[in-house]
C-alpha cells in the first residue's frame, strides 16, 4: 500500500525547503505531488524516499566519496 506524506512531512525527511521542492518538481528534480483535493498535495512516500536514496548514492559513488567516507570515519570516532 502507498502512503501519501503532506509537505511538512516531506520537508522534514527530505532535509530541503519548501521553494526547492516546488523548483524541484518544474524542473524534474524533485517527484511530483498527487492531487487528493482541489486545495490539497501530497508526495508518494517512497518516491520521496527513492529521491533521497538516489541523493546518498551520488555522494556515495562521486569523485569526493572517500573523502566523505573518511569524514564520517572522524566524526563516528569522536563521538
């Protein structure tokens, strides 16, 4: 069954501002939300959630990704 997250849910998870989704989604970077009335949206939940997996795995697999690997490294060490 798919779940259905209104937008401060989806600004939450996604850690991004409300202006970004809405630039996001005219631009194709961001999902689009379904229409549930005539006044309101909502974004699929795992849509969303395939957009943030998708961001993890650009950093991830980039140029910087052992650098960010060692980053996190330091930061587990000194917690």
């Amino acid at each position: 069954m798919k779940r259905l997250l209104r937008l401060p849910e989806v600004l939450s998870r996604a850690g991004v501002s409300r202006s970004y989704v809405y630039d996001g989604v005219k631009t194709g970077k961001f999902p689009k939300p379904v229409k549930i009335t005539e006044r309101t949206s909502a974004w699929i939940e795992s849509e969303v959630q395939e957009w943030i997996d998708q961001r993890i795995a650009e950093r991830d697999s980039g140029p910087d990704a052992e650098l960010t690997r060692d980053e996190e490294s330091e930061t587990e060490r000194a917690a």
